[in-house]
C-alpha cells in the first residue's frame, strides 16, 4: 500500500509498467499530468471532453524542449482530480484542466431510436477512460474507507489507458 505523503505522478510499484517514450516538445510536461498521443508523441492531455486514450501518466517533468519523458501506461498511480468524483467511477481527461482528470461521462443514446452519430459516439466511449478512481492517498488499505474526490483533489488511480 502506499505510504503517506504521495502526490500527483508517484506510482505503486506492484504491476506498475513505466516506460521512457518519445515527447512532443509543444509544452512541458508536469509530473503528473496525464499524457496523450499527438502526432506519434506524448504530450499533456489536452483540456477536451472527446479526447480518445491512449493515455499514460507522466511520473517525472519533461520540459518543453526535451525529447522524452517517463510514463506510466498501467498500475495505480496518482493525479489531479476535476470536480467531484465518486469512489469506484471510470475517470477520464478533464474538459477544463489539462493533465486533469475528472468523473466520465457516457455519451447520449437513445434507446428506442438512436441515431447514427449517437450510435457512433457511444461506441468510442470507452476510448476515453482514463482509469477508475480508487480513493485518496491511503485510503482502500483495508482499515481505511475509500472516499469521494472533491476539485483539486489528489487522487489514487488503476490506470487503464482509454484505448
């Protein structure tokens, strides 16, 4: 379990797959701040409520200029939190804070007659999960009750990438 004191990019190292990958040097990277692909490169998530994964969570800086940066791309790892989310709740990129994550949101269907763009949305749906929210810093370790994340919260996640 993890000990007090963990912030946003610090990761459990059980099943935890941490890789240096190739970055897109349009801004700098903060630990972290969840990561998406751009044209073949990770970059800070954008602020976007439609953004597709994959996804990874940064676990050092990158500055702007550099080349790579470190990733997580599976395992428990913690983020920043957008609004309120309820323990157990698929996450995805925030629409508001880039690097964020907030609750998910499943697209509009309708179930007698849908159409062919809800059809469509719904189908990629899952492409935006970013993990599910599994409380805060020590909390779920068999003593402690998992509770609900508040704005700006960090957060503990099981990251499952979006794609």
């Amino acid at each position: 379990m993890v000990t007090t004191g963990n912030y946003p990019g610090d990761y459990e190292l059980q099943g935890a797959v941490v890789a240096q990958s190739s970055k897109g040097t349009s801004a700098a990277i903060v630990k972290g701040n969840v990561c998406s692909i751009t044209s073949g490169k990770w970059n800070k998530a954008a602020a976007s409520a439609g953004l597709a994964g994959p996804f990874a969570v940064a676990t050092k800086a990158a500055a702007s200029a550099a080349t790579t940066c470190q990733l997580i791309f599976k395992g428990i790892v913690m983020v920043k939190a957008e609004g309120n989310i309820t323990v157990n709740a698929l996450v995805q990129p925030s629409a508001t804070t880039a690097g964020a994550v907030s609750a998910y949101t499943a697209s509009t269907i309708y179930s007698t007659t849908p159409t062919g763009t809800q059809v469509i949305a719904g189908s990629a749906d899952f492409t935006r999960v970013v993990g599910i929210y599994l409380g805060h810093d020590n909390e779920g370790d068999g003593s402690t009750i998992p509770t609900d994340a508040v704005d700006t919260d960090d957060i503990r996640i099981l990251l499952i990438g979006g794609a």
